[in-house]
C-alpha cells in the first residue's frame, strides 16, 4: 500500500499563484495530480486529470486547460513532486488528489492506483 500525502491548497486571487506538493511513502511510481470542481458529487468519473509526471521526473503531461500556466516537477530522492500553479483562474478551484500509478500516460488517462486525501484549492475572482 502506497501512502500520498498532498498539501499546499490554499485561498487565492485570480492571477495568483500557489505551490502543491505530494510525498509518496515508497519510490518509483509515477505520480501526478488530478481536480474535482465544486458542485459534483464524490465520484471517481468527475475528477479531471490535471498533470502527471514518471517515477524519475520524465515525460510529463498536462490537461491542456493548464498548460503553460501550471508546471509539475519531481524530487526523486525525497519521492515527492510539486504542482506550481500560475496565473491560477476561478475554474481551477476544487480539492486536488495527488496520485500514483504505473506510468505518468495511465495516469494522463486516469488509470490511479492510489490516491491522496486531497487538499482545497480556492481561486476568487
């Protein structure tokens, strides 16, 4: 069983800026983040992918409502990545989950085998 705690959420301004971060308890998974919106029930179908990135910091991918704006990097020796988000927009806000899974494309594809608890991200315009 694989561990994820996420932090980093927090109450923004549109434009603003914020810095999640996720630790997995093991290494070599892929890990990555995905959102759900306010207003939608707790399933698993409505939960959009955001951004993923390999065990070792390769191949990363975006949701393309946030590239260039959001950027994911990977410290593999501490197994934890981060998710900077710029220019952050009222449509960015919801609970994002940190993830983790077999490679960063399965995850782009919302193929997770584990999942944080989430932290809230709130954008007001």
């Amino acid at each position: 069983q694989v561990q994820l705690a996420d932090s980093g959420g927090g109450l923004v301004q549109a434009g603003g800026s914020l810095r999640l971060s996720c630790t997995a308890s093991v290494s070599n998974y892929a890990m990555g983040w995905v959102r759900q919106g306010p207003g939608l029930e707790r399933v698993f179908a409505e939960r959009e992918f955001v951004a993923a990135i390999n065990w070792n910091g390769g191949l990363p991918y975006y949701a393309d409502s946030v590239k260039g704006r959001f950027v994911i990097s990977r410290d593999t020796a501490k197994n934890t990545i981060f998710l900077q988000m710029d220019s952050l927009k009222p449509e960015d806000t919801g609970v994002y989950y940190c993830t983790a899974g077999g490679n960063s494309y399965s995850l782009s594809r919302g193929d997770a085998s584990f999942w944080g608890q989430g932290t809230q991200v709130t954008v007001s315009a």
